[in-house]
C-alpha cells in the first residue's frame, strides 16, 4: 500500500470487545497503522472506563487517537441539531472543532464509519470515503410506527439517509446487496465493496462438544436495535415452543443490550433466562451450543453471526443473518426463511453431534479464508486510490 494521510472518524472507540462495529474499528486502525499510513482517528466513547481502555490499547506514544466524550442527547439545541442533521448529536463541538483544526494542516483522506458520521464530513465530500454499515429503509422496513412521533422520526431518518449518500461522491459498503442499493440511492457516487473483518487471534476456538444432556440456545445482540428486538420477539413467542417440544433438555438464554428491558415480559419460563448490559459477552458465546439470529429484515454483515463463526459456535438465521458471508447452507450455517426450517435446523444441531461439530469447524475456516483483514485493508487502499485519482482528474 502507498502510505497515505488519513484522518478517520469513529463513533465509537476502536476495543475488539467493544460493540459490534468497534471490533471492525479495532481491525481498521490497527491495519491501516501496520500499513505504513499516516493515521489521524477521532472517536466518540461514553465511559471513563471506555477511555482508558482504548487509551491502554493504542498509547499515544504509539497512535495519534484522540478520544471525545459523547455530547448528551438533551436540550434544545440537541433537538434542534437532531431534526436539523439526525443523529448528529453524539459528536460534541469539541470533536467537530478539533477535526477542522486537522483537516486544516493537511490530508489525503477523510475516512468516515457508518452512515451519520457523514455529517463531519459534509464540507469535504470530494476527499471524503464514507463507509456504510447498514440501511435504516432496509432495517426498519417491517417495523410499523409506534405513533405520531416515531412515523415523523422516521420520515426525518430517512430524508437524511438519503441526503447523505447523495451528498458524497465516494462511498463504501460492507456487502455486494448494500452496494448494489446504494447504488440506487447514489447514482453519482462510486461505490465499492470493503467487507467487514474481525481479529480472529481474540477469538478462542475450542475442542468442546456438544452437551446433549443440557444443551443452550442462544441469541447475543443490541435489542435497542430493531432488527435484533424483532429476532427476539420472533423467537421467543414463535421459534422457542416448537424447539422446546423436541428437546425437552434445552434451555435458552438472551443476553445482550437492554435485553431484560426489551424481551422480559415474554420470558415467563424457567427454561429461559435473559441477561442485559454484561461487561464481557465473550462467555455467552462458549456457554451455549446454538445461536439463533432469525431477523425478518436486517442489512449489512451481522458481527454476531462473524463471532459465533470465531467461537465455534453453530448458527442457525435467516439470508438476512449471513449477508456478506460466501455460507453454504448446512455446511457453515443453517439457512431458512421460514419458521419450520429455522426450527429444524436447530434441532438438528442439537441432535447431531456429528453434525454440530462439522458445522463449527467448517466455519471457522471460512472465516480464516474470507473474512481476514488484508481483504478489507486491499479493498480500502483501491478506494483512497480512487479519491485520489478523482482528484487529479479533476
């Protein structure tokens, strides 16, 4: 790679075990670091214990990181700045302030995770690659309004999706189906491939088996997001009974963000147990036997589904649950869409030892042959060549 000057906004810290994206942040920084690329990163965190750590894991004598505290969403000038630019919120003046300050000594690339980080890049948008994660048309496209206010939210969400990608001539997304709707959305715009990738030296795989005798299905996400709140509700009101009546012994268990308050009303089982906001979610994967992630519409690659490959953990989803991932149905997951097929396959995992140890074991290959972070590092370089070039043309 030719060594560039990056300047990258997060909005959330860079900790292989922080949330969902920050594992791909975590690869991100630490790759185009290792690279030889002049890396400037600025990212959000919400937490003095969330600061140290990133802070322990890049030293400063090391990395050029500079971490800023989330701005509350309260007020009335934060309600006016989230009807004004949606979600805009969480990047304090200081951030925005500290940004301009660098952009201004120079740069080759201002690189931007996830949809609303769009917003500090909005007078850059030549120089600028803005990476997509997921759509909120394609998210929330099976959840009704909850009222008046939530329809106008949504109206207004979605308006500023649109606007952002139509504001940026270079963007990038995490799988060929996000790539080819944005696509749609942008038609001005270049738009490349740079799937996700995961530090798979975090991620123990053991020689465990399977435990016939008290076997656990799982489910592991942020039930504040819809797509995960819908898979929950999914299964425990429709998939939960129909496993339970054919193995008696299973257990399941729900962990993850707001998980209790989101999901409790409709556990009233002593076979099922729901945990909310652990500090490490790393047991939750090895404890259990099954993960089922059944989402009716959910885009992007589901880093879930990428640890539960990592850990040796089977995985039984949706299309939706395994977009971005070259799977082969019944060989590195179980696939279906409807209720009966996703039923089966956990059954079939749980009573076919054979089965569930094949499975594990041929998707942690596929992880260490598709989804390493020289893919999405190579993928990403082609993009800064891109901008530049663009700019030279012009």
């Amino acid at each position: 790679m030719t060594p560039r000057r990056i300047v990258l906004a997060l909005p959330d810290p860079p900790l292989p075990f922080g949330n969902a994206a920050a594992r791909w942040f975590w690869v991100l920084l630490k790759g185009l670091a290792n690279s030889g690329h002049d890396v400037t990163t600025f990212a959000v965190y919400r937490g003095e214990a969330e600061r140290d750590a990133t802070l322990e894991a890049f030293p400063p004598s090391e990395y050029d990181l500079r971490l800023f505290r989330e701005s509350p969403a309260r007020g009335i000038v934060q309600k006016w700045q989230t009807l004004r630019r949606p979600y805009s919120y969480p990047f304090s003046g200081e951030l925005r302030h500290g940004l301009a300050q660098r952009l201004a000594t120079g740069y080759d690339v201002l690189h931007l995770e996830q949809l609303w980080t769009g917003w500090l890049g909005w007078q850059h948008p030549t120089r600028t690659l803005l990476n997509i994660h997921y759509l909120f048309e394609i998210d929330l496209a099976s959840k009704p309004p909850d009222g008046v206010k939530e329809r106008l939210l949504q109206r207004i969400t979605s308006r500023a999706e649109r606007s952002l990608l139509g504001h940026f001539p270079h963007l990038a997304t995490v799988t060929p189906r996000l790539t080819q709707r944005v696509q749609q959305l942008a038609p001005q715009a270049r738009v490349t491939t740079v799937p996700l990738a995961i530090d798979l030296t975090k991620y123990t795989f053991d020689d465990r088996t399977l435990d016939d005798q008290h076997p656990v299905v799982t489910l592991i996400g942020s039930f504040d997001w819809y797509p995960s709140l819908a898979a929950g509700r999914r299964l425990l009101k429709r998939l939960w009974p129909d496993i339970k009546r054919q193995v008696p012994a299973a257990t399941l268990q729900l962990v993850g963000r707001n998980a209790e308050q989101a999901l409790g009303h409709l556990a009233q089982s002593a076979d099922i147990t729901i945990t909310q906001n652990v500090s490490d979610i790393r047991p939750y994967f090895t404890n259990a036997h099954v993960m089922l992630y059944a989402p009716t519409s959910a885009s992007g690659m589901k880093v879930k589904i990428l640890e539960s490959f990592a850990f040796g953990l089977p995985v039984v989803t949706t299309p939706d649950g395994v977009e971005g991932i070259p799977t082969s149905p019944g060989v590195h997951a179980e696939i279906a869409e409807d209720d009966a097929g996703l039923v089966a396959g956990v059954v079939r995992l749980l009573r076919d030892a054979g089965h569930w140890s094949a499975m594990r074991n041929e998707a942690r290959s596929l992880l260490e042959t598709h989804c390493v972070p020289q893919t999405s590092l190579t993928a990403l370089d082609r993009c800064y060549e891109q901008i530049l070039e663009s700019r030279t043309a012009s």
